[in-house]
C-alpha cells in the first residue's frame, strides 16, 4: 500500500481524513475520561468508544482500501498487528490500546477501539473476549453480529484559514529568536514516526519516551464532544466537565512535550539552536506544527508569568465545526487549553532544561501540584466562527 501523508494549513491527512499524533498517556486518559460518562443518563461510552472509528474505516474503503490495506495501516498508525483468524474471529498480538490500558492499570477487556476498527473492516460488530490485562498472550475478538446502519457524524464541510507567518500578525511580539521553523518541521516529517506489520514488527511507534499513534482526529472529536455534552446533559457541572478533559491536554504536554525535550533528537536538532527558554519555546511551538494539531502561533511571553498561543485550523475546532453547528460556548479546545498550560508549566513550574526525570510520581507530586500553578482560559474558539483559537496561560498564585 502506497501510504501518502499530506499537509493543508497545519492539518495531516491520510486517506483523506485528519490525523493527529497523540501518545499512549493521552490515550489512555482519553478513554477512561469518556468512561466517566457510564452510568449517567443517555450516555453509552462503550458503544461510543467502539462505534465512532467505524464510519472513518467505511470512509477509507469508500477511498478503495482493502481488508489487508486497513490492516496495513493499523499497524503503519501505529495501533498495534491487526490478525484475522477463522470463523470471523481476530486478534491483536500487540496493542497499542492494550499496552496503554495495563500501563493505567486496568484489568478488564477495554481495547473498544479496536472493537470498532475490525467492526468497520468486517461488517460485523465483535467482542474482546480475551485480553492481555487478564494474562491472555492476545487480545482476542469473535464476532457477535451485524453491524447496524451508522449515522455519519461529520455533517459539515471543513474552512480552513491562511495562517500568518509567525509574529506577522497584529498583536505578534516582534520576537527575536534563532529557531529555524520550517527546518525543524522537516525535520521532524522526516523521523519514522509510523510503525511496521512485518513478520517480527509490533505495529507500535516508540519515540521521544512514548509510544505514538497517528490518529484519526475525528475520532477524538467526537468521542469528546459527545461525552461533554452528554454529562453536562445528564446533570454534570459544566467546569467540572470541562476541567476532566483539559486535564488530558495537560498530561499529554508533560508525556509528550516533555518527552520530545528530553529526546536525544531534541539535543541534536534543536537545543544547540536555544539562547534562553524563549527559544526552547519556540522550537517546541515548530516541533507541534509538524504532530497535524493546527498552526501554532506565539502571541506573546512573559517569562514565568503569561503565555499566549493562538492555533489556526486546529483540530478541534475544525472538527467541532464539522460535527456540530457553530457554538456560542468559548472553551471548547480540551486538548489545546491542557497543552498551553502543560507548556507554562514545563518551563516554569518545573524546567524542563534541567532535564528531570519525567514519570507517574514526578507529574502527581510536582507537575500536577497545585503550587505555582498557571490558570488557562480559551478567549477565540473557532467553534463560535473566529479564525483561530487563543488560548491564554496566567500564574494563578
């Protein structure tokens, strides 16, 4: 299968649907986030989690892929080996989805969204009846029927914006800065960030500390929307629910963001370049406009103190707009609200430069301390019809 990844204004596309690379710990929260919803009136997270990827893969074989192109290209997003077996049956030797839900500890079958992936291959929906969180070698799937006719989701046709050169644009520090964007961002499309389906491969993307997925960014969307709307619906506070889903942006930028800081590819591509922490901003701003999260732009730095990001064609208000008519709600950007103060919080709360050792008990005990904490508000949303989204980082104490 020719695999052909292109870019339109910050945004990647394969087979002609948005992807975005996210890690393992985004994942993970992500899911047990949605989960949250069980119980409460009118949401279903499991059928959600499962039933949202299959129109994307119907999309795909609409685009003409195969059985064994879907399969391809599990492994090349890096979900894991995609196996079919006998009798309808299906197993996943490695999981990306696995491996993240043993890592957050859970001990039942969870792998939905492989459950939806072989449902919109096969026609059939399936249930993992075998799983490596109980000691099985295999996810394990067998077929329990049909699958019933699906609702497109994606109602709108997307509008993208020019974005502006970076400080071009009214309001833009005329920063002064030695980070090549464009080189790194090269830089970064040329690092073999997808994994392989051979024989002795694992279908896994490992870089920077964690494992990667090239993911479908609809597929986030809605599973996020949904479960936002559907608690709130159900009774929920709307800045508690918010708040639970911010928190994935935050701990995808200590993962993540902290884990490509700490990369030997950071010390060789980037930090030679930085003066100050200005410019490890900067280089971290060029390395996220090459993940398919939009174009990110600085619109202003007060060391320590404030950080304003504007993101043109993100992927969340893009997708917002192509799912849902236009909202009159401002802070509807999770991710992107999470990861500006994730990034506050890498060169300020903590220094990233000092490269400390980044893990479960550093992020409870220091990162995630309420102690030198920066706020974060959404002011633009492209969901209400701006032209990008703002979002604004300011140390609450």
């Amino acid at each position: 299968m020719n695999v052909e990844i292109t870019r339109h204004h910050g945004q990647a596309f394969l087979g002609g649907l948005s992807r975005v690379f996210h890690c393992n710990h985004y994942n993970a929260y992500l899911q047990m986030a949605v989960m949250l919803s069980e119980g409460i009136s009118g949401c279903d997270p499991r059928k959600l989690l499962t039933e949202a990827v299959i129109p994307l893969v119907h999309h795909l074989r609409d685009e003409g892929y195969s059985a064994n192109d879907l399969k391809e290209e599990f492994a090349f997003c890096g979900f894991g080996k995609l196996r079919s077996m006998l009798r309808g049956e299906w197993v996943t030797p490695t999981s990306h989805y696995g491996q993240a839900a043993i890592m957050h500890g859970k001990k039942e079958p969870s792998c939905f969204f492989t459950c939806g992936y072989i449902a919109g291959i096969a026609d059939q929906i399936v249930r993992e009846v075998q799983c490596k969180q109980q000691g099985s070698p295999v996810d394990w799937f067998k077929p329990e029927g049909d699958v019933p006719p699906q609702e497109g989701f994606l109602r709108f046709r997307p509008v993208y914006a020019e974005a502006p050169p970076r400080f071009g644009f009214d309001g833009g520090q005329a920063f002064q800065t030695n980070i090549d964007e464009d080189g790194i961002i090269q830089a970064v499309a040329g690092l073999p960030l997808y994994g392989k389906s051979g024989v002795d491969d694992t279908g896994l993307i490992d870089a920077f500390g964690v494992v990667l997925t090239n993911h479908f960014s609809d597929y986030y969307n809605y599973i996020s929307y949904e479960t936002y709307f559907g608690m709130i619906k159900g009774g929920q506070p709307v800045n508690h629910t918010r708040d639970v889903f911010v928190q994935g942006g935050h701990i995808c930028a200590f993962n993540t963001f902290g884990g490509i800081m700490s990369s030997p590819e950071w010390y060789q591509l980037v930090a030679p370049h930085c003066r100050d922490v200005s410019d490890w901003l900067h280089g971290m701003v060029a390395v996220i406009n090459a993940l398919g999260w939009g174009v990110w732009r600085v619109e202003a730095i007060d060391p320590g103190h404030r950080l304003v990001i504007r993101i043109y064609n993100s992927y969340e208000g893009i997708g917002f707009r192509r799912i849902y008519p236009r909202s009159s709600e401002t802070q509807l950007s999770f991710l992107n609200m999470g990861a500006v103060q994730g990034l506050a919080h890498l060169f300020w709360k903590i220094d990233i430069r000092e490269r400390p050792t980044l893990g479960h008990e550093f992020y409870s005990t220091v990162f995630n301390n309420p102690e030198n904490r920066f706020d974060v508000q959404q002011t633009h949303a492209i969901a209400t019809g701006h032209a990008y989204d703002r979002i604004v980082a300011e140390r609450a104490n």
